[in-house]
C-alpha cells in the first residue's frame, strides 16, 4: 500500500485497490476508511449485529467510525443521487429518520458485480499501484497554480484522493 502519510486514526494512510485504507503497522491489520461515497455496514452496539441496512458516507468528518463499522464498497457513479436523498440529522438518532413517511424508498438495488454480463456496466477505474496515480496524488499534495498567492501545505488525507473513475462501457445484446 502506498504510504500517504500519518492521521489521526492510522499511523499509516494511502490507496488499496482504489479504495482508501489504513495500516496499523505493528499488527499490518489493514481497514477501508470512512471517505465520502464509502458504504458500509450499519449495525447496532452489539459488533455482530450487521444484518441488511447499510450507509453511505456523504461527506468528511466519519473517520472516528473506522474500525467500528466496515466499510465493503465505494460509490463510483451517481453520488449526485445519493446526495439527494432525505437524511436526518446526525446529532438526532445517529441521523436515522424515525418519521418513516419522510424517508426514501430504494426500489431496486443492483449490485453490478451480480448483473448478467452483457448487460453489466463497465467503469474503468485508475489503478493506485500506478505511475499515473503517483502522479496525480502529486497534482494534489502540491498546488503550485498561480491562484495559490499563499502555498497550502504539502500534504494529502488519502480520503481526498479518489481513485477517477469513469463508466466506459454499457454491455447490451
């Protein structure tokens, strides 16, 4: 895993299969991180009580729940609808809408991994063991643009550098 560089929650940060992870390096215990477009599973105090809800992180600032909830997939397309549906308020039930009127249907879900394969999606997505993802985490730890008057620090959160991605093709017959 390409090292990033320390946080807050990991003494090591960077890229796994495009996703963003931590290391702890004394156990080499690997975890997915709580970046925007992450999903995850809900659960209640109980560790094992995972079942069929899950969540999608909508914005920064969830990391404290790394480890304590796992992360298995990441949003590679269509965040603009994810974004436009009801939440609740975090500080209120964990952000969970108790007025089961205001909450929002999912009327189907398909998972493109289990669509027959002609009528899969393809995305390509930018490998993070890469030059070219060594490059483009480069573009953002060090912004020279002359818009900068003043230089930000030279340094990156892995969860602020997404592996791009693109659909490149819809398989159909």
């Amino acid at each position: 895993m390409p090292i990033v560089s320390p946080d807050l929650y990991a003494k090591q940060s960077g890229h796994v299969s495009g996703f963003a992870a931590a290391r702890n390096p004394e156990t080499g215990r690997t975890w997915l991180q709580h970046c925007p477009g992450s999903m995850a599973m809900a659960r209640d105090n109980d560790p094992d009580s995972g079942d069929a809800e899950f969540y999608i992180v909508l914005g920064p600032g969830t990391r404290y729940l790394d480890r304590n909830l796992t992360v298995f997939g990441r949003v590679i397309d269509g965040m603009e609808f994810i974004q436009k549906l009801n939440r609740g308020v975090r500080s209120i039930d964990s952000g969970v809408i108790s007025d089961i009127a205001r909450r929002d249907v999912i009327r189907k879900f398909t998972i493109a991994a289990d669509m027959p394969l002609d009528s899969r999606p393809v995305y390509e997505v930018m490998a993070t063991p890469s030059d070219e993802f060594e490059i483009f985490k480069v573009s953002k730890r060090i912004r020279n643009e002359p818009f900068f008057y003043r230089q930000p620090p030279k340094v990156i959160e892995a969860c602020t550098v997404v592996a791009p991605a693109q659909m490149v093709a819809i398989t159909t017959d």
